[in-house]
C-alpha cells in the first residue's frame, strides 16, 4: 500500500509569506507612515487598557480556592 504524500511544504511557504507580509505591514504602520507616532500611541493605550482589564480579571480569580474549583 503506497503512502499517500503531503504537500505541507507549499502550505508552510504561503503562512511564511502570508507572517512576513503581516510583520512588514506592521513595522509599516508603527515606524513608517506619517502618523507613525500616533499610531505607536493608539496601541500603547489599547495595551494599558488590556492589561487593567486581565488584571481586574485575575483578581475576581484570586477569590477561588481549591475546594471551589
């Protein structure tokens, strides 16, 4: 019985391309447009508003023991 062949590596080639197009867009927008600095701003207040929202998260966790889990 003949094994049937994967042909994984021309998939693996289209999700490199496709994170290296996502990695260049991204260093586009924060480094090299002209709203550059606005733009590392924006996401530097959407990460403060993430973080405090996990942490919030964990703390309502905190109250869980053992026995209640």
């Amino acid at each position: 019985m003949a094994k049937k062949q994967k042909n994984s590596g021309v998939a693996l080639g289209v999700g490199v391309a496709a994170a290296a197009a996502v990695a260049a867009a991204g260093a586009y927008w924060f480094y090299g447009s002209d709203h550059a600095s606005q733009h590392r701003k924006q996401v530097k207040s959407w990460m403060l508003k993430a973080r405090a929202e996990v942490m919030e998260a964990v703390e309502k966790v905190s109250d869980i023991d053992k026995k209640k889990y």
